[in-house]
C-alpha cells in the first residue's frame, strides 16, 4: 500500500473522529472525564491482567522446551511487542519479530519463531472465539431487524469457517501448504520464490505447532483458554467506562460491544491506527443497544489513553527485553 493511500485513509479516519466528537461536543467528553475521575485506575490495571493471561498462553507453548523465558520475562516482552505493533498500524507486525530476537537466546531462532507462530495462531482463535461469542449475544440483544439478524448470521458462518480452518491448522500443519499455494498466485508467488530456500525450516515450524496440539493438548487448551479470558476480561473495562459517566450496563451487553467493534475494526484493518474506526464503530453499536451513543465516543477516547499509557510501558521494556537477551546470548 502506497504512503499516498496510507495518508488519505488516515485523513479520512481523522475526519469522521473529528466529525463525531463535534457532534457530540467536547464540553460533554470533558465533563464525563472528569465523571470517570479515578475509574481510570482500574481501567489501567485491567489492561495488565489482560496482558498477563496472554503472556501466560504464550508461555504454556513454550514451558516443555529444554531452555524457556522465565514466565515475567515473557510477561515483559509481551508488553513491548505491544508498543511495537501498535507503531506499524498497518499489518501490526513490528511486535513479532521482537518477539522471536527476544526469545531466541533461550529457544534459538527456529523454534522461538514457531513459538511466535503458535501463539499468533492461538491469539487469533481466541479471538475468533470471542467474535463468535459476540454475534450470538448480539443476536439475542441488538434490535431484531432483518437486515441486521441476515448480517450477524453472515458474520457467524465466515468466523466458524475460520476458526474450524485454524483449528486444521493446528492439527496438521498449514505452513508448508500456504508456500505451495502462494506459488500458484499471480504477484504473490515472488514472495514463494524467496521464502522457497527456507521450506525445510517452515516444514520444521509445522511440525513444532502439531507436536503442541497433538503431544500436548492439555497445555493447548489451557493457553486458548487463557486468550478467550483474556478477551472477556477486557469487556469489563466497558462496564467500568459505563459506570464512571452514571450508567449500568451489564456484561453481556459489554460483550456485544467489545466483541462486535472489535470485529469491525479488524474488518477494516487498514485504516492507520484505528482512526475513526473504532469511534464510528463503538457510536454504532452503542446506538444500536439503545446507549447513548456519545458514551460510544467517549469510550473510544478512553482506551486511547489507555493504549498510550501502556505503549509508554511497553516502549520501556523494549530495551529491558532486549538488554537481557543480549546478557542471556553472552552467558557461557
């Protein structure tokens, strides 16, 4: 995607933020800030418990190798990885080649990629899962219009698809298949061409991510356990935003909102940082549920600072992590 495209999605992002704030007025995102008042407290620290079950899935899918991160090490680099990818909004993917750098002194190269590998795998099924979750609630919660209910339906059979194809993936393998079939699209076979002389590593890393699933599967299902709780905790944080401006909100309606914006926003991946995205999206299903859809707004400006308070840890941890991969890398 060319840097001309790049700018002209997030001018348009800015465009519908700015739009939406006016309309709602900054008088009143100010007056439910100060409302919210010492909530973000809270707010912040359940961001950490999120962190904390995903550092621990990825953890599980690396606790049987000979040499392994200890678990606060694990935890560390994960927050950075966050930072990292939140910085390349586009593809987010400057977390996990940190990730691999960082784990290597401990698995070496190849099998702290296939550990990256696994967990990304078990991150998006959890996600999937949450999706899912998501469209049922929303389909026994949002109004009963046709259009909608046909929608969520859609939704439901593309997002069972996927998880029943990553679930193949982890019991046979998907790697060395996705390179065969990379040849064989026009333009993308380059990128086949030049990963080709790396096919008997990637057949290595499949057979890493079946040996997780079929060697130890109740490590498995532990570590997607963990990713699904880490999505449903993260749904508090809406009830806590809810509270802090005066309104009840229950937890399956703060299910159908995480879980539903959540969905748009990755359907629209390519807007840089989420740029009137996640406000339009959250405005939507707020006003949907019969919220206030202003508290929609204010909830997007919220998990913003949230996000930079943790980009701002994460930033930090980034040269601790890779500090102590350098003394880990020296010891005799």
């Amino acid at each position: 995607m060319s840097r001309k495209l790049q700018l002209l999605l997030f001018l348009g992002g800015s465009a519908v933020f700015a739009y939406l704030v006016g309309r709602i007025g900054v008088e009143q995102l100010l007056s439910d800030a100060v409302r919210t008042g010492w909530l973000f407290v809270p707010i912040l620290l359940l961001y950490g418990v999120v962190c904390l079950c995903n550092a621990w899935a990825w953890w599980l899918s690396m606790a049987d190798e000979p040499s392994h991160p200890p678990f606060w090490r694990t935890f560390a680099i994960t927050i950075a990885s966050f930072s990292l990818n939140f910085m390349t909004p586009m593809v987010n993917v400057g977390g996990e080649p940190f990730k691999i750098a960082a784990v290597a002194p401990w698995l070496g190269l190849r099998r702290a990629a296939g550990s990256v590998v696994i967990y990304q795998m078990l991150h998006t099924l959890g996600m999937l899962l949450s999706f899912l979750t998501a469209v049922v609630l929303g389909a026994l919660l949002l109004p009963p219009h046709p259009a909608l209910l046909t929608t969520l339906a859609v939704a439901f059979v593309v997002l069972a698809g996927l998880t029943l194809l990553l679930l193949t993936g982890h019991r046979r393998g998907g790697l060395e298949r996705l390179l065969d079939l990379l040849h064989r699209i026009p333009l993308v076979d380059r990128v086949a061409r030049r990963l080709e002389p790396k096919r008997a590593t990637i057949a290595q890393m499949d057979e890493q991510i079946t040996e997780f699933y079929h060697r130890r599967p109740r490590r498995f299902v532990q570590a997607l356990a963990l990713e699904y709780l880490s999505r449903s905790i993260f749904m508090i944080e809406y009830m806590l935003i809810a509270l802090g401006v005066g309104l009840h909100m229950t937890f399956a309606q703060a299910y159908v909102i995480g879980g539903l914006s959540s969905l748009i926003q990755n359907v629209i991946f390519f807007v840089p940082f989420e740029v009137g995205t996640k406000e339009g999206s959250l405005y939507l299903v707020f006003q949907l549920l019969g919220i206030d859809p202003a508290v929609g707004v204010y909830t997007a400006i919220v998990s913003r600072a949230r996000d930079l308070a943790w980009i701002g840890l994460g930033l930090a941890l980034v040269w601790f992590s890779g500090r102590a991969a350098q003394e880990r890398t020296a010891e005799p």
